[in-house]
C-alpha cells in the first residue's frame, strides 16, 4: 500500500506567494525600472490593423527607437507605448541624460506614427525636443509626459498631433505641442504651457489653462532658456498665429501676470490672411511695469495685435477683471487691441464678426512723469484700428473706480473700438452692433463715445450703445469725425428699448433700409445675442451670465445727455454751426440720441435728465410704457422735448394648414420667413389683417413679423 503525502498548509501557501511575487515582479519591472543609464535595447513588435508597431516598454526601447530613425534612416517606422515610461526610480525627478530628439534633423525627418497608446512618459530630459522634424505622415496621438525637462513635444511638426494631454508640471516647456506647428494639431488639452509657440497650419478643438513660456535660442535640439516667469507670459494657444485657430479655448487656472508684455488671450499675434474663429477666453489679467521706464501695452482678450486681412470671427472673450499698473500709453481691447490692416501697399484691412466681449477694468494706473503726453485707448471690441470692418459684434465694458490716468495722458473709451482710421472712403466699417458701457470716471482729459471716440475714412452703419448707463456728461455717440466718414443709424437707446422685440427688428433690418438679415435674436429680459450662439437660456448660463448682469434693470432707466437734444422723429435739430446731424428722419427718435461733439455749438445747446419708467414684468418686451418726469432745456433759442418711447407691435395668430401659413392680427410690416439655416425664403408686405403663404419645402422655419418671431414646423 502507497502513502500519499499531501503538502502542508503552509507549503501551499509558500508555492502561491512565490507564484504572485514572481507576478508582481514581472509587472513592476516594466513599471518601475531603475534610473535610465543611457542604454539601448530592440523592443519587439506587433501589427495592429494591418500596420507594424514597435511596442515600447522602456527609456532603453525608446532610445534604440530614436536611433534607428536618426542613425539608421528608418524615418518611417512607427511605434506604440506598452506601459507607462519611467526614466527615473523616482517619478518626482527628472533623468540627467538627455535623450536624443526623434528626427533630429532635416536629413533625418521622421514620418511615421507615434501612439502613446493613453500610457505616459515620466522623467524624460531632452537638450530640444521629443520629435524634432517631421513629415506630413507624422501622426502623435494619446500621448502624455510628466515631469519631462524638454523645450516642446514637436520641434516642427507638418502632420496631425490629436487627442494629447500635457500635464507636465513643475517642467521648463516653450509650449505645449509644438514649437513650430505646419499641420494639425487638434482635439488636445495643455494644462502648463499652450498649445504651440507658433502656428502655420491648424489648430482645432484644443483647450488650454496654461501660458507660452520663453526662451533664448531657435536650435530645434539644443534649446536654451531664459528663466520662465510670469512676465514671459503673453497668451494662452499661441504666440504667433499665421495659420488657423477653430473651436479652442484659454482659460486660466490662476491670475495672468505680464511684466512690461502684450497679452492675447489666444494669440500674441495675429498675422497677414490668418484666422481664429469660435474661439473662448476667460480670465483675469495683470498687466504690470515695475520699472521707471515708460512702455507700450496692447492687451486683447482674443489677440493683442491683428495685421492684414486677419479674421476674427465669432469669438467670445470675457475678462473678469483687468489690472494694468505703471504703463505709459498702449491699447486695450475685449477682442482686439490693434488691428492693423494695412501691409505693404494693401487695403485689405483685417475683420472682426459675430464677436462678444465682456470687459471689467478695475484698476488703469498710468503714471507719466515726463513732457510727454501718451494716449490710452479702450475699446469694448478693440483699441484702436486701421483698415478693419467691424461687423454684427457687441461688447459690455466697466470702467472702475481705479482708473488714474495722471494729467498727462489722454484716455478714450468706447464700448465698440476708441479709434478707427481708413485708408481711403470706406474700407474701414463699422456695423450692425451695439456696446454698453458702464463708468463712473470722468475728467478732462478722458473722452467716453457710445460707438468711436474718433473716426477717418470711416463708415458707421446701424450701431447703438445704451443710454442709461452710459453716465459720462461728456458721452457722446461719435466723438470726432472728418469729412471722409459718414454715419447713419448711430443712435444711443435706453435699456428698456435694447432688451425689446423692436431692437432686434432695427439690427437685422438696418432700422428697415434692409433686407432682414436674421443674424441677431431677441432675448427676453437680455440684450439680444447672435442666432448662431444657440438659445438665449444656453448662452447667457454658459458664460454664468444673466439678466441681472445686463447694463441696469429695465424696470428703472435714467437718460442724461449734456449735449445733444432729444426730439421725436417729427422735430427738427438746427444748430448754427453744425449743419448735418446724424439720425435717422424714418424712424422715431423719442428713445433715442444721435449725439456728436461736431454737433454741440456755441449758440444752442440742450441738457436733458429724464427719468424712464417701464414694467418688469415678463410682459415688459411686448408693452412698454415710458413716463418723461422732467425734461429741461439750457438755450436762449432752442428747447429739448420730452421722451416718447416707440410702441412695441403685439404678437402675431398663426396657423398651419399642410404647406400653408395663416397669419391673423397682423398691423402692416412685412413678414419674413427663413429657413433652419437663416436664409430668408420669403418675404411679403402686409397688405390686411390676416394673409396666407405657402411653401414648397418641408422643414422648421421662423416667421417674423415687425421684430416679433414665431417657430413653425411644415410636414
């Protein structure tokens, strides 16, 4: 008979633990080696979808990858992460030898894919960059490094860099993808240092919450760096951009510091035939100069500096609160702060559309100590501009108490651009958009307009800004203007008339010398936004924006003019030193003031404080009622009336009838219907009270009818 001997517990137990440490030995191995030496080792391989990938498990993988490509000629080999990268034991420090840049010249252009596979590299020291050249079939993806001492991931990148992450605090980094990006660059998030130090090429669906940092020297694998500060810090996606910038954002973790800098919020510069389109930027900026020297600012929430034919369109910059201390004369700008559109003999100046900026200034200390006398300009979209057509824009600018400009500087302010200059009759424009400011400064030496503080070569077409709280007894529509400008519908209107129905009618329509362009929609209780920008509800919660944050309630409205009457639209303004007044005789001027400083004369002149009531109720949009309480004229020959408000028309019946639209209630106007897309598919004039239309095409349509717009349906 055989004895069967069984194994302990114990021994069991002994053989099972020796199985999971030879397990976990294996694994962190992989995962946690000892600090790179510097050596190379072939990893293996493997085909995913057909194509060859070195899998990378090691710093030693990596190098013998680097060489191959470098050394060997293979630039189209491709490779793929199989774990996290670790070039030292500690993941707090950072490897001492440097690791060779992956296409490390001209001769040597890498073009093949690199897919970090979502893993990251830990520790990684290069003298340049990762990559340095690449080819247009050059493609980095899911790729990441912490605690990497490298200048930037691609030195000169001409393919697609996509769905990346940098993380890599505590690091020395010009930027964060690309020093020099040619291709694309798209669907990626840089927490330190932006997006690329410049860009030639595309740049779409990327977001940043990290600054450009600085550096000395433009050898692609032998970079050196002046010490990052805060002063090197001047935008949030790019430095320089002559390429395309979509569908991106910059919002900063913490306050933005600029020592004696320009600051853009998505770009530095914005070059000749460039474009950043879609663009978000949310932040608080400092702008500061501790020296005694006097220096230009430019600061602009989407770019500091625009050149020739330069688009900026449908961007949104809000600036929580801008600080600029010690700076000696400069622009400012919510969008732009100077676009230049003029370059080399061109007349192609730059265009600002569909833009949205909300700017508070708390604090704008400008000391000046010399003879000479700087000028500061402020505007709600830009600074100042030569050749640039501004179009279907707005902006909401606070000026606060902490604005000290000294005697010696001049500061303008307007809530659209502080000063716009052509190079000839008309290719500089202003239209179809309206500003708010809000300010209680006031001084000699500073100068308040609703639309431009100064305009040549200029056109000004259906621009607005709110009366009521527009304070300045110097405000005025238009501040200056030559005789090679013009304006029509340049009107000031009070907050109650600018949150109506009626208002959206005169932006889209041109106060009806226009086709209805559908561009602008009405908001109940807000000031209107673009169609484009979604719901009003989407909009104004989005950007933690509501009516409450609008110029002042529509319930109680104060309108001060100091130096323009206020007539109804059957009066007459006659002044004998100025003999062209800018207004509109086609439409009522009771809630409105067209005031210019070329129209103030020294034998006639008005001041009028009126207080306007209306309801805040929900209904207030359809039905306003304006009570004048006082009104009081200064002249020994002329006198201001009192304020009569425009009637808002009532809603209009529809029905559906198949193809058929019924509308019933109707008072005259015209009725526009447009398409999903905005296009307008039909327009007629209301000849009775009630009228039919019927359409080809099934779909969702708007009917509009005197301001007022209805969704219809048609199966």
């Amino acid at each position: 008979m055989t004895t069967q001997t069984r194994p302990s517990c114990f021994r069991r137990f002994s053989a099972f633990k020796a199985i999971i440490l030879c397990l976990l030995a294996g694994l962190f191995s992989t995962a946690f080696a000892e600090d790179w030496d510097g050596s190379t080792s072939k990893p293996s391989s493997k085909t995913v979808d057909g194509v060859e990938y070195y899998v990378i498990t090691s710093p030693s993988e990596l190098a013998w990858f680097a060489y191959q490509v470098n050394e060997k000629g293979e630039n189209k080999i491709n490779a793929i992460l199989g774990n996290d990268i670790h070039f030292m034991d500690d993941d707090s420090l950072t490897s001492k030898i440097s690791l060779s840049t992956i296409g490390i010249s001209n001769t040597n252009v890498y073009d093949g894919i690199f897919d970090g596979a979502g893993y990251t590299i830990y520790g990684l020291y290069s003298k340049g960059a990762i990559f340095g050249y690449t080819g247009e079939n050059f493609v980095l993806k899911n790729f990441s490094v912490k605690k990497s001492d490298i200048v930037t991931w691609v030195a000169r990148n001409y393919g697609t860099i996509e769905k990346c992450n940098e993380n890599n605090d505590g690091a020395k980094q010009i930027a964060g993808f690309a020093y020099l990006n040619y291709g694309i660059i798209k669907n990626s998030f840089a927490k330190n240092f932006g997006i690329a130090y410049t860009n030639r090429g595309l740049i779409e669906k990327c977001n940043s919450s990290g600054l450009l940092g600085a550096y000395y020297s433009s050898d692609y694998t032998n970079i050196g760096f002046n010490e990052i500060k805060k002063g090197s810090n001047r935008a949030g996606i790019v430095s320089d951009n002559y390429g395309t910038i979509k569908n991106s954002s910059f919002k900063p973790a913490d306050i933005v510091i600029v020592d004696k800098g320009y600051f853009g919020g998505i770009a530095l510069y914005t070059g000749k035939n460039s474009t950043i389109e879609n663009c978000l930027f949310r932040g608080a900026v400092e702008i500061k100069n501790t020296s005694s020297n006097s220096f230009q600012v430019s600061v602009g929430g989407i770019t500091a500096r625009a050149s020739e034919n330069a688009k900026i369109i449908n961007n949104i910059a809000i600036i929580d609160t801008l600080v600029v201390k010690g700076t000696s004369y400069g622009y400012v700008g919510g969008i732009v702060g100077h676009m230049n559109g003029y370059t080399s003999g061109s007349t192609e100046g730059g265009i600002i559309s569909g833009s949205y900026a909300n700017m508070r200034i708390d604090s704008l200390v400008f000391p000046n100590n010399s003879e000479t006398y700087y000028s500061i300009y402020v505007g709600g979209i830009v600074g100042s501009a030569y050749l640039c057509d501004l179009n279907n824009s707005r902006s909401n600018l606070t000026i606060g108490k902490g604005v000290n400009i000294g005697s010696k500087n001049f500061l303008y302010v307007s809530p659209l651009v502080a000063s716009i200059q052509g190079e000839s009759y008309g290719n500089s424009r202003i239209n179809s958009s309206y500003g708010i400011l809000k300010t209680v400064k006031n001084a000699k030496n500073h100068m308040y307009s609703g639309v431009t503080c100064e305009a040549s070569y200029s056109r000004l077409n259906n621009v607005y800004y709110d009366i009521t709280v527009s304070t300045p007894d110097t405000m005025h529509a238009v501040g200056k203007l030559d005789g090679n400008s013009t304006q029509t519908n340049i009107l000031g209107k009070t907050t109650a008339v600018m949150q109506s129905p009626a208002f959206v009618e005169t932006l889209n329509t041109n106060a009806g010398l226009d086709d209805d362009s559908g561009i602008w929609q009405y908001c109940e209780g807000n000031y209107p936004i673009l169609v484009s920008e979604g719901t009003c509800e989407e909009f104004y919660s989005k950007y933690g924006l509501s009516s409450s944050s609008s110029a002042e309630s529509s319930s109680s409205a104060t309108v001060e003019s100091s130096s323009s009457y206020v007539e109804s639209s059957s009066s007459e303004i006659e002044s004998s030193s100025s003999s062209e007044i800018a207004s509109n005789s086609s439409s009522s001027l009771g809630d409105e003031v067209s005031s210019s400083s070329m129209i103030a004369s020294s034998s006639s002149g008005a001041e009028s404080s009126s207080s306007a009531k209306s309801s805040s109720s929900a209904k207030s949009s359809s039905s306003s009622k304006a009570n004048s309480s006082s009104s009081k004229a200064k002249s020994s020959s002329s006198k201001g009336t009192d304020i009569v408000w425009n009637t808002v028309q009532p809603m209009f019946n529809l029905s559906v009838n198949g193809m058929t639209l019924t509308l019933s209630n109707t008072q005259g106007g015209v009725v526009r219907i447009f398409d999903a897309l905005g296009h307008m598919v039909a327009a007629k004039p209301i000849a009775s009270a009630t009228m039919s239309i019927t359409l080809q095409t099934p779909g969702n349509y708007i009917v509009r009818v005197n301001g007022i717009s209805r969704s219809v349906t048609l199966k």
